[in-house]
C-alpha cells in the first residue's frame, strides 16, 4: 500500500463471500468492476472467503471497494480485518457495520436517538410458547413480522396474521437462522432512501406485487416498481430525508448506505433497517437514486472510493 501517492490506480473489488446473498453479491462485484474500469483504474474482482483472503496481502492495491452483503460481508469481521491491517476500504467501519447488521442493536440505538421504529420482542430458546404468546399479544398489533436478526435481502422475513403464528414462525426462524424478532407490522409504504458522503440522495417508494418486498421482489420479480415523486409535500419528504441521516449518524455509519423505511397512514416513517453495503444490480436502489440525482453507475462508484480515501487520509 503506497500511500504517499496523491491518487489511487489500483482497487481490489471483494465480493462473494459466504452468507446467504452470496449470488446477489457476485453480480454486485461485477457491475461495480465494469463501471470502476471505465475510468481507466486497474480494477481487481475477487471472490472472497474467510479461509482466503489472499488479495488483501497485494502488494499493489491502493484500495479495496468491499460489496459483499450479508454474513462476513456487512457484519463487521471483514473490516476488522481490513482495519488490522491498516487497509483503505469502501464502506462504514467494524463497528457501525457489526450494529447495523444486528436488527436489535440497531432498533436499541434508533430508540436511544428517538428516531421511530416499530416495537419488537426477542423470542429466548428458554422461554416457554405462553410467555411469548403473552409478550406478542403486548404489541397490540393484528399482524406481525417475523425476521432472523442478522440476515439482509429479507431472508427467513414473514408477515404473519396471529400472535399465535407469530409464536410457530419465530420458533421455526430460531431453528433456521438463530436469534430472530417479532415486530409489530406497520402497515404502510415502503420507501427507501440513499446517502453517498452526506450527501442525501432522493427518495425511493417501493410498490412490491409480492405480499411485500421480499428476496424475490428485490432481486428477481421484474414487476416490482420503484417510483420517484410519489409525494407530494415537501416537508414530507424532508422529514424522510432527514430520518434517513439521522439514523446513518446514529449507527456512525460513513460513506454511503441506504435506509429502509416504511411510512405509516399518517406519515409518520419508521425505520427498518440500515444497509451498510447496499447492492449494485440491475435491481439495486442506490444505483438507481444516484442516478436520478445526476450521477451515473460509474461516477457513483468512483465517488465512493474518493470518499473512502479522503476519509482515510484525513485521518491521519
């Protein structure tokens, strides 16, 4: 690493890696390769595993452009390793990715801040179904969401119609995934909002065909629709806008992210989930605001990388 050079020349993208959207993050890999070696950078893409992390020892990368998702990828242990080795990378730090990617660390800091999110509980292995019953029925809800804690692009995510349902989905959520939640289902719009160095990109309304905006409505369904424009009133989407930054400055994210939200009939937004390294495909949301605001898939990608090395450097 030379990092007395004004510029970088060389950048390692590292995707794939071993959880469960593992695919999803090799497309991500490739697109954000083309779009890096359009501006004449000599562009790296590995395939990236815990066992061979062989490209993080080469000698002539400046920097590394990290959009692996899920495990290994936004849960913080690759960029301890990045950070040990003292390495420029793409993204927020160990820390804010491991809080981010932990669903009840996340809620627990946006309810610390005040920022709105829905209410959830935490189902224990050694907690009887009556007492869990009893802690879903303290929602008040009539639908709730089951979710693993620490999985991204909604998998083992179901919207169920009982609390006793809710019981049986998070039983068998804990069996698959482990730790899991139930929360209270906010019934509403989906919207999605992006940040690329402060910068607040505009916002997303995700209208699902699916029941709502699963894995297969995310990655595959081309008949999800994703709109701009869809309100009206600009305080509203201040206010969108505004909740989105003070939830990526909450988890001490940096660089770029995405905020899920979902905004209830009163407009009243709640937070869901903070993506850390959001995808790069031809389904992805980033992408698709940074474009809207102005800036195309290359110009996006090379403005991230700016950012990391700016950040890095002014860091001393």
């Amino acid at each position: 690493m030379r990092f007395c050079k004004r510029i970088f020349e060389m950048v390692a993208v590292l995707a794939g890696g071993v959880g469960e959207e593992r695919q999803v993050s090799l497309q991500s890999g490739r697109t954000v390769s083309e779009a890096l070696q359009r501006t004449g950078l000599n562009v790296l893409l590995s395939d990236v595993r815990p066992d061979d992390l062989s490209i993080l020892d080469h000698p002539e990368v400046d920097l590394f452009f990290l959009i692996l998702h899920g495990q290994f990828g936004e849960d913080g242990q690759l960029q301890r390793i990045l950070e040990d080795k003292h390495l420029i990378y793409t993204g927020s730090d160990s820390a804010a990715s491991r809080l981010a990617f932990d669903k009840r660390a996340a809620k627990s800091r946006f309810q610390e801040r005040g920022i709105p999110t829905a209410p959830a509980v935490y189902p224990q292995p050694e907690e009887g179904d009556r007492e869990l019953l009893a802690a879903v029925e303290e929602l008040g809800a009539k639908r709730f969401v089951v979710k693993p804690l620490c999985q991204g692009s909604s998998v083992g995510v179901q919207i169920v119609d009982t609390p006793q349902a809710a019981v049986e989905a998070a039983r068998a959520c804990f069996r698959q995934y482990g730790d899991c939640m139930i929360e209270r289902f906010i019934q509403g719009r989906e919207i999605t909002v992006g940040i690329v160095d402060q910068m607040v990109l505009p916002v997303i309304e995700i209208r699902p065909k699916q029941d709502f905006y699963n894995y297969q409505a995310k990655y595959v369904d081309e008949h999800t629709e994703f709109l701009f424009d869809t309100f009206s009133d600009t305080r509203q989407v201040e206010l969108f806008q505004k909740t989105a930054i003070d939830s990526f400055h909450a988890l001490g994210c940096r660089h770029f992210g995405r905020v899920d939200m979902i905004v209830d009939g009163d407009g009243k937004p709640y937070v869901l989930e903070i993506n850390t390294l959001p995808g790069f495909t031809s389904h992805s949301l980033l992408p698709m605001a940074a474009a809207r605001a102005g800036m195309d898939h290359t110009q996006l990608c090379l403005k991230i990388l700016e950012t990391a090395w700016r950040d890095f450097h002014r860091q001393g």
